[in-house]
C-alpha cells in the first residue's frame, strides 16, 4: 500500500475516532502540510481509540489494538507500524 | 384443488389418488422405503404426495430446480429408493425411475387394488429440509399425525370456515409450499395452485381475484414486491386476508402494505421442524414494535439466557419452544439434533424478547450475534434501522472477524429500483440511531444473496464482500 494511502487511511480513522480533538484546523494541516499530530492532542476517549483501531483495520488489514496507541502517541508513528506490518506480511509472502 | 382453466374436486381428486396410488403400488412402493418426487407440476406433485400418504410409503421431494448431483445428493443423505418423475431427464443415476404417465392420474383406478389406509399414523411419512441458511440443509421427518395436528391447531386459530381457499406462491417443491397443500387438503378446503408461467405476469392481486383467494400467504420479498409494484393497481378482493411469513417482515413494510391497501395484513412466525410459534391477531400487531406477534396457544415458549434460565420480559434471549406433537430430531444428523433439540425443548436458533404485553420480537439468529469488544450486537437491529430509509428496500448485516476486536459488523443494502443513496448519510443515520451498534462499512449491493425460500444468505454475503475495503 502506497504512503499516501495510509496516510488517507490515518486521516479516515482519525475522522470517526478523534471527531472533536480533530478539528478543521488539524484537518487541514495534516492533509496539506503533512503535519505529524500528537495523538493526545487529539481528544481520543477509549471508544475513540477502538472506532480508529477498527477503522484503520477495515482500510488497511493491519490490526491494531487500543492500548498500542499509547505507546505509538503520534500519527507518523502510526503511518510507520502499519508500513512495517504491510512490509512484513509482503515479506512473509515472498 | 383450483388451478388456470381447472377446478378439481374432491370426488375427481380422490379418483385421482387412487389411481395413483395403485400404480405406485404395482411398481412395489411399500411403507418399507423412502419414496422421492422430482415433478414441478403443482397438481401432479401434489396428487403423487397424497398417493404415497395413502400407501404409508415415506416420502421426499428432491426438487426439479435443483441440479441432477444436488438430488442425488440429498436422496442419498434420506435413503431414497425410487424416484417419481413426469420428466424422464429428471431421472437420477442411483434411485429406480417410476416415470408417472400422466394420463393415469385422469382414469378410474385399474388392476390389483392399492393397500388399503393402513399407515402408522406415527412414523415418518414426510422427509422435509430445513430452511438451512447455512452450510447443508438440515432432514426432519413429519408423520401424518404430526402434520394433522398441525393443520387442525391452525384452522382453529385462523377460524377457518368452510369457503377457504388458500393461495401460496412458494412451489409445492419447497416445504411451505407443500405443508401449505397438504394441510389444506387434510382440511377438505380448496388449496389454490397459481400455476406456471403464464404469457403474460399476473399480479398475487389478480390471482385472488380469480380464484376468489380467502387466504394469500406470502414470504417477504413476495409482500414487497407487492407493495413497491407500481405498474397496475390491481387490488385485493374483499375475502382476501394476506399472511406475510417470516422471521423479518419490516415494520415499514408492513405499514407500507396498510397505506397501499385496504386488506388485512397478519405476521406469522414459525420454522419448519416446529409449526407456527407465533401470529399476530387482528388488534394484536403493534404499529410500534416490529413483533412477530403473540405465541399461539397450544405452544410452550420461553426465552432462555445461556445456562437455560427463563428471562424476563424484555431481555433478549434464546428462543425455545415445546409442544405436544412436534419433532425431536433431525434425521441421520446427531451433532445438529444435539443443538436444536435440548431437554424436550426446540432451540430454532433465533435470538428473541417478550415484550410486557407477549409480543414476540426477534433479534436475528443467535448464530449470527456479534461480539464488538463485548459490545453484544443484533444483526437485526441494524437491519431495521437501515431498512427505514426510503431508498432501502433490505439490510443485511454481516460480521468481518477481527483477532483484535472481535466482530466488525457490516453492512449491505439493497435499493429499491431507480433509488439512489447517500452512503455517507445512511452512515450516520446509522451512527445517529446506534451509536456504537451502528455498521462501520456500509456497501450498496445490486441484490442480497437468496436461499431459495427467500432467506438472506450472510455467510455467502460476507465471502462475497470478504475484500471490500
């Protein structure tokens, strides 16, 4: 999967997850300017994190859990764990 | 017996039987071994059922939609020995062919005297298959008792009176269609065949019309299309009452079939191994609840939590039934007896709730209840939801199994025809109206996978959109 697309994946499940924290503004940035956002800047309550957790999945195959994001804490993080795990499952395929 | 061009009688019909009857008889029919039909024709399947139930000799319809390996199949799982057939293509490589002549059936009985009525009340005389949504449709037998009583405990709940005439769409090869026959003629009413294709389509209303149809049951694709059929405006006759059956019948539709026409609308609810479980009556059916109705009185019912402890009204539950002429297993299956039929009880496998009045509302199947982190989730609750929006003419919901979260409900519309929708609106209706129940995907599918009987096949719907992202 290409990086523009995980990145419209990220944006997508950060769109159901985080509907307050990710504003307009913040919107707009990490499209346009590819900023990399905090995810505790982003207001995700634990049903949050499961809506984006579960979004990301449906998009992208890549399972992530909630507890994983804490420890990730940013989107380019995340971009990057699910590269690597599409990379991996190439990888194995091969 | 009622047909295009056709009315028979009892007195003819019973000629008929016999007849019959003693032609299977000559060919050696015997109560010793299961007897299959492979014969599309309304009248001839039905007259060649009625002769075997005479002889006491068992018997199973392998239907004639189905293709030749799938009969094979399925008179192999029974043990059928003999096959009848009108068509000689319909022959199958296994069971001896009696290729029925047709002409015999309108001839005065000949030769050696078929045996007399002496069939055991109690033994399987009827092989039916389950509605079987999933993976191989399940056997149960009927004996002639079992069938009776069910006709008589259904004429005396609907009032059945001496000028019914009974219409269904569903094939006499399928089993609603049959039982519907069979209970009708035991009855000594006028069973209505509406016949096959004809030139020219005839509207459900038309039939009634014609044949003076009293009772018109109809599966729910059946009543919707009645409904949404815009392209005449046949009504109903006066005598008509329409009897929708199934586990679903949309609220909207229901109440769409009531804006649209002046004719009385009931519910049923029932399976196949078991009968009617529940109806609603004139009065009964709540505009605001989608119920099945109430539970018909010569059955027990309970709704169960998993440890089998009745729960209280409004919980939602397993169903289990129980009744005093009902089947206790499935044929040649253990493993599928073992889950159904439990303590004396049936399990039909659906997921249901008593409201404080007794209504019946069901929940889907509990097969099909959606674990979402411990978030229990009915498939049929967002299929109403969804099915409310005007442009929807079905949901169906689905699971995509998830190692992290468990089950992803999904879902997949139908749309009525030269109707457009807005997913992203119809999701947030959704989300609005379910909150985390809501379906995460929603895909706009040109038709939902069918069983023959109507059903939505999930399982196939969920192979089928396995990728879609």
């Amino acid at each position: 999967m290409e990086s523009s697309r995980i990145r419209m994946a990220v944006f997508e499940a950060l769109t159901i997850g985080a509907r307050s924290g990710f504003n307009d503004e913040r919107r707009r940035r990490f499209l346009d300017e590819g900023v990399n956002l905090l995810l505790a800047d982003l207001d995700m309550d634990s049903l949050g994190q499961m809506e984006f957790c579960i979004a990301i999945e449906l998009s992208t195959a890549v399972t992530l859990l909630p507890a994983q994001l804490a420890e990730l804490a940013s989107t380019d993080a995340i971009e990057q764990c699910i590269r690597e795990k599409l990379g991996e499952r190439t990888e194995n395929r091969r | 017996m009622a047909m295009p061009g056709r009315e028979v009688g009892y007195p003819e019909l019973n000629r008929a039987v016999e007849a019959c009857a003693a032609w299977l008889s000559r060919r050696g029919c015997a109560a010793s071994e299961i007897v299959g039909i492979t014969v599309a024709d309304e009248y001839v399947h039905t007259v060649a059922s009625l002769a075997l139930l005479v002889l006491g000799v068992p018997q199973a319809c392998l239907p004639s939609r189905d293709p030749a390996s799938m009969r094979l199949h399925l008179a192999q799982r029974i043990g059928v020995a003999r096959v009848v057939v009108t068509d000689p293509a319909l022959a199958l490589r296994g069971p001896e062919t009696l290729l029925l002549p047709q002409d015999i059936l309108g001839t005065p009985a000949r030769g050696d005297p078929c045996a007399t009525l002496d069939a055991d009340p109690e033994s399987p005389s009827v092989y039916f298959a389950s509605s079987g949504t999933t993976g191989e449709a399940k056997i149960f037998a009927l004996s002639q008792r079992d069938m009776a009583w069910r006709a008589e405990r259904i004429a005396d709940s609907e009032r059945i009176t001496s000028g019914y005439r009974a219409l269904t769409l569903v094939s006499v090869e399928e089993t609603p269609g049959k039982t519907k026959r069979l209970h009708t003629l035991y009855l000594g009413k006028t069973a209505v065949l509406p016949g096959r294709s004809t030139s020219r389509v005839v509207s459900p209303q038309q039939l009634c019309e014609r044949f003076g149809v009293t009772c018109l049951e109809l599966g729910v694709l059946a009543l919707s299309s009645v409904v949404t059929d815009r392209s005449h405006d046949h009504r109903f006759p006066h005598c008509t009452t329409v009897y929708a059956s199934g586990s679903r019948v949309p609220l909207s539709l229901r109440q769409s079939f009531r804006g649209r026409f002046d004719t009385p609308l009931h519910v049923h609810y029932g399976a196949r191994e078991f009968g009617r479980i529940s109806s609603t009556y004139p009065g009964s059916d709540s505009e605001t609840v989608e119920s099945v109705g109430t539970p018909v009185p010569w059955i027990e019912l309970e709704i169960v939590d998993g440890a089998g402890t009745p729960l209280a009204p409004g919980e939602v539950g397993e169903l289990r039934v129980r009744s005093e002429c009902m089947t206790h297993e499935y044929y040649r299956d253990p493993a599928a007896t073992a889950r159904h039929f439990r303590h004396g009880w049936f399990y039909p496998g659906d997921l249901a709730s008593l409201t404080g009045a007794g209504a019946l509302c069901l929940h889907g199947r509990s097969d099909d209840m959606m674990n979402l982190n411990s978030i229990k989730i009915f498939p049929a609750e967002i299929e109403r939801v969804l099915e409310e929006h005007p442009a929807v003419k079905a949901a169906a919901v689905f699971a995509r199994p998830s190692q992290a979260h468990g089950d992803i409900p999904l879902a997949a519309v139908e749309l009525h025809e030269s109707a457009a929708v807005n997913v992203d609106e119809l999701m947030a209706r959704a989300r609005e109206r379910l909150g985390v129940r809501a379906p995460r995907r929603i895909f706009v599918v040109d038709a939902l996978p069918r069983s023959a009987a109507g059903k939505v096949l999930r399982r196939e719907l969920a192979g089928l959109l396995a990728t879609a992202r």
